[in-house]
C-alpha cells in the first residue's frame, strides 16, 4: 500500500485466497469422476466465505514454496492435494499459485442471489508437455451432494484428440472452445446471474460461452440450484508444475463504491483518489470495474476521474 490515509479494500468481507483446475467431472475421458459426489462432509469450513462476501486472493500474502490448504478460506477436496507458491511468473507482483499432479483446491461460498463476476488471470507456457492441462469449476452445491455449473478446460489435445485445436480452452458443457493463448497471462472472466440462472464467460476478452445455465450440466445428475457453493482449482495427475494463476476474484456486480466512498470517510477528497490508485495498480476488481469492459486499464482510471469531478453523481 501507497502511504497516506488508511486505505480499506472496495467491500466489506473480501476475502483473501484464489482457484483453477483440470480433467472434468463426469463420464467424458478428461473428466473429473462423478463417484466423488458420494464424499459426504459432516463438518462446516471454518475459514468458509461468508454468505453473499465479496472474495479475492492475489497469492502475494502466502509463503513462496508452501501451500495455501487452511490458509484464505482454501482447503482440500477430499483426497486431493495442495499447490505451490511460486514465484518465477506472476499478474500482480509478486506471487502466483502453480497447481502441482492432482491438485484440488476448494473456496466455498454461501452465494443464493444477484449477479456475480469471476475472473481469473491464467499462464500456459509453450513449453508445457503435452496432455497438460488444468480445470476451473465452480459448483452450485458442494458437501454432501455435489452438482457442477461450469467447468473450463485448458489443455492440449492429447487429452481430447477430437478436438480441432492443439492448444485450447474449452467450456465442457456446452463444448465450445477457442484457442489457448500462450507464454501471456490471459483473464478468464464468467458473469453469474443467479437471479435469471444463466452464465456466460469470455477468454481474453473473446467470448467463449453464453447463456448457459447455471442449474443444469452434462455431468452431474439431476437439476442443481441457484447458488454459487464453492470454486475448484483441480488438475491432473499428469500436469507438469509450469501453469500459473493469479489474481482471482468473485464479486458482486453493483457492490462496489462510487468514486467518492474508497475511503472510509464520508468526504469526496483526494484521499478517495488516492484508495482508488492504490486498488488500481494492484488490479483490484473494484478499480477495474469503473468502466463497462472486462479489463484492468486506462480507461478504469479515466472513468473513475470523471465520476470523481462530479462528485459521485
């Protein structure tokens, strides 16, 4: 943080922690078993989000070489391993999380209305072997029953030798894919309207799925809910430790501050100006949400500019 005023982050209950993941749930061959959702947890997270929080994790307050498995709300899927902290690439400086052979990461929710944007910036290297990949999921219920609503693929095609694409994403229940861009953190970005219970995501700023719904998928049985229960970070026994995540986030569309409330105090002032700068350079979802498109850029900071001129109209 930039000296100054206290600075507080954008809205009340941020969390600190992040996701991704690989090899689907399901019967498909990359897919993720289905005979986990028989795991029944009997004990409640401790480090749980608290319903309808706003939560975002950077990696950049962990230990560099550890895991992050009850630390930040995060722990294991039943079974599954942790990932490391690295810092060899990162979005924001300084860290990012590698998923290492079969690691399973969970963040859980208590999300059950309104309108939710999850990004998280991704890094596949060229030199990644190939049948690498990694997997971000997101369930609607998690614990004693589980029902996916999304999962993306980042893989090659030597997981799915159908697939026109040597390197590609993949949204795997509605099968639509673009191509992998590599040796570049790239945003992967879903916004969750469980209030219509529909879900669209865009990669790099292309789109990739759209109007799925969030209650219903081809791999879990039977009709799920509106909710959002937990983000997975799930990767196969095979992946090589060399595929990054940063700067994850699920916030809730609407629930940030006007130009003149990132501070705590009720003045429009340049303390205000100077909450929003500090936000601003560390890619908070808060700063970058100043403008209509999905990225962190110029055009954030002028639109915050303006709003601050007027005084928050």
């Amino acid at each position: 943080m930039k000296s100054g005023k206290l600075i507080v982050m954008c809205a009340a209950g941020f969390a600190v922690a992040c996701p991704l993941a690989l090899a689907g749930p399901g019967d498909k061959a990359t897919g993720k078993p289905t005979n986990r959702s028989a795991i029944h947890h009997t004990l409640p997270n401790p480090f749980a989000n608290p319903e309808q929080a706003n939560f975002t994790d950077n990696f950049d307050s962990y230990v560099v070489g550890r895991g992050i498995a009850g630390l930040g709300g995060w722990e294991l899927w039943p079974g599954g391993l942790d990932g490391v902290i690295d810092d060899t690439q990162s979005f924001s400086p300084a860290n990012s999380l590698v998923l290492l052979p079969s690691t399973d990461l969970v963040q859980r929710f208590t999300i059950t209305s309104g309108v939710w944007e999850f990004t998280i910036q991704t890094y596949m290297p060229s030199s990644a072997p190939a049948g690498e990949g990694l997997y971000l999921i997101m369930l609607n219920q998690y614990g004693a029953l589980n029902n996916w609503s999304m999962q993306v693929a980042l893989n090659d095609m030597w997981t799915n030798p159908t697939q026109p694409l040597p390197w590609m994403i993949e949204s795997q229940f509605d099968g639509a894919i673009l191509p992998l861009i590599l040796d570049q953190w790239v945003e992967f970005r879903a916004v969750i309207d469980l209030d219509n219970d529909t879900w669209d995501s865009w990669y790099g700023g292309t789109p990739l799925s759209t109007g799925l719904i969030w209650t219903n998928n081809s791999f879990a049985g039977g009709p799920g809910i509106p909710e959002i229960a937990a983000l997975d970070l799930y990767s196969a026994a095979f992946v090589n430790p060399e595929m990054y995540l940063d700067s994850v986030s699920l916030i809730q569309l609407g629930a940030c501050p006007c130009a003149c409330d990132f501070d705590p105090d009720p003045l429009c002032d340049i303390f205000d100006f100077l909450a929003f700068q500090n936000l601003f350079v560390v890619n908070d979802p808060c700063a970058c949400h100043m403008d209509p498109d999905p990225l962190c850029d110029i055009f954030d900071f002028l639109a915050f500019q303006n709003e601050f001129v007027l005084g928050c109209p």
